[in-house]
C-alpha cells in the first residue's frame, strides 16, 4: 500500500534498463545459434525448409512459403539486417549445417522485456535435443547475461503445437487478445505465454536435468521427458 492506501506492484529496487541482445553466437552440446547470415546459412536452409512434405510448417508464419532460393534469400537478406526481429540460425554442432531460424524480438530494454518468435524449425529439427537446447540457450541468455525480467511466447491461438511446445518449455499461459492481427488474409487470435526472471532457477534446473548427457541413450533418444512444471 501507498500513502494512499492504495495497492501498489512490489517495488524494483535498483532497476535499470536491460540492454539489447548483442550475441553473434550461442553455443550448446547439441547446436549453435549463430546470428543469421544469408551467404553462409540461405542455402543450407531452404534445402532443409525444402526436403518437408508439405508447407504445413508455414501456416501459423507471417512469411512464407518460398517458392524459390531467390525468393528465400531475399527474405533472408532483409531479416538479416533487422535490429529487431534479430534472427539466428539453429545450426547442428555434428555438421554445421542450419536447419532452423528463430528471432529475440520486440525488444523492451527500459521494462525488461523481450520476445521469443518468428520459429521456423525444419522437418530435420522436429523432436529433438537440438531444438530443445536452442530454447534453453536463448532462455540463459535473456535472463543471465542480459538480466530481463519477463520473456514472452505468442502465437495464433488456433496453433497448437505452438501452444504445447511453450508450456513444455516452462511458460505460462497468460490469456488471449481477440482480433489481434490480420495476416496472409486471415484472423489471429493471439495467445499471449510468458516466463519470468523470479520463475527461470526452476526451470533451468529442469532443463539442466533434461540435458545431461545421462538422459540419453546411445541413440540419443531421450530416456525422461523435459518437466518444467
């Protein structure tokens, strides 16, 4: 309470503005997340966006498909040179190849505040340690060496597996905004799902747990599942 008697958020002694998301390079056991760079990542990428069935992955994408290269790297080059979205590539630390892109975005340095989004992870990345370590490595970086307060995941409310894979890596949903945006024509609905600096110990101790070497087999199939929660 205040002098007022009024409630009042808990105080944020010696807050001051986080600063914006400057590594090149995070490294993992499984991958690395190196900032997106279309002359050594394009090519390696749409051959991997390419090899899928079917376009499935890019529906819930404002982007998306691509019908060519050039059309790829072209997009590739304009993420590229985005302050924010700031996109990195997913590479596989056994090849080197990248198979996968995500951005830090909607940076909010004064508040603490930044986005995880724009995810496109090909077919070769689904269900995998790689693609989990990706998030932990963003997730450290956020909360440690840059010392934000809140990280969010949104997506289109009808997108499911977009939904699951943010509680299983440790969010919590926080609500819906109804006609939030229009892309490729259509509706959204935005889920709004967020992780905060006072809720990150937990969950980095899960994925720690999750991620040494002792949860594999020597096929490198998980033996327990990730549990944030």
């Amino acid at each position: 309470m205040n002098e007022f008697d009024q409630p009042v958020g808990d105080p944020v002694p010696g807050w001051a503005s986080a600063p914006l998301p400057s590594a090149d390079v995070l490294s993992g056991r499984f991958c690395a997340l190196e900032r997106l760079d279309p002359d050594r990542h394009a090519v390696d990428l749409y051959a991997a966006y390419a090899s899928a069935s079917d376009d499935r992955a890019w529906t819930y994408m404002a982007f998306g498909p691509f019908l060519s290269f050039e059309s790829y790297y072209q997009w590739s080059v304009a993420a590229a040179d985005s302050p924010d979205p700031r996109h990195y590539a997913l590479t596989d630390a056994a090849t080197g190849r990248a198979l996968g892109t995500l951005a830090l975005m909607r940076h909010d340095p004064a508040n603490g505040v930044i986005e995880v989004g724009s995810i496109v992870l090909s077919h070769v990345l689904q269900r995998t340690a790689a693609a989990t370590e990706a998030q932990f490595l963003l997730m450290r970086y956020v909360f440690e060496d840059l010392g934000y307060r809140r990280y969010e995941w949104k997506c289109d409310s009808l997108n499911e597996p977009s939904r699951k894979a943010a509680e299983r890596l440790g969010f919590t949903y926080e609500g819906t905004f109804r006609q939030a945006l229009v892309y490729k024509g259509r509706n959204r609905d935005t889920a709004w799902f967020a992780l905060t600096e006072k809720e990150w110990p937990a969950v980095r101790a899960a994925f720690e747990t999750w991620l040494n070497p002792a949860n594999f087999d020597t096929q490198g199939r998980q033996r327990k599942n990730l549990q944030t929660r």
